[in-house]
C-alpha cells in the first residue's frame, strides 16, 4: 500500500479535473493516453527485461502526448 500513498495527489487532481464540465474531455482523453503509453513504452519492456532505464524513454514521451492532447483538444 505504501507504493500507492505518492500517487494520491496526482489522482486527485485528476479526479477533481473530471468532475470539471469544461476539463472532462481532455482529462479523460489524456488520462488514457498516458496509461496507454506507460504501459507500452515503460511496464512492458520493464516486464521483459527486468530493468528500469526504460522510464527515462517514457516521461518525455508522455510530455510530448500531453503537447499532442492540448493542441488536438483546443
């Protein structure tokens, strides 16, 4: 369980983002678009390989996604 207490802000804010009329398209395209791209780019191949350099791939893409996201939804 202590694994799950850092995240609780960042879910939070998405939940709060959610319940917002105007942020609810985005958020919920971004949210799985993020999920999507970690679970590809970063769980998969640390699943496989069993090393974790494979994070430092996903944030800038993740980055990038959430660039992608704003201009596409805006």
């Amino acid at each position: 369980m202590k694994y799950w207490k850092p995240l609780y802000p960042c879910i939070l804010g998405w939940i709060l983002l959610m319940f917002t009329q105007s942020f609810f398209h985005i958020s919920m395209i971004n949210g799985l678009v993020q999920l999507i791209l970690f679970g590809l780019v970063v769980l998969y191949p640390i699943w496989k390989t069993q090393t974790l350099s494979y994070v430092d791939i996903g944030w800038p893409w993740g980055l990038v996604c959430i660039g992608i996201v704003t201009i596409l939804m805006s």
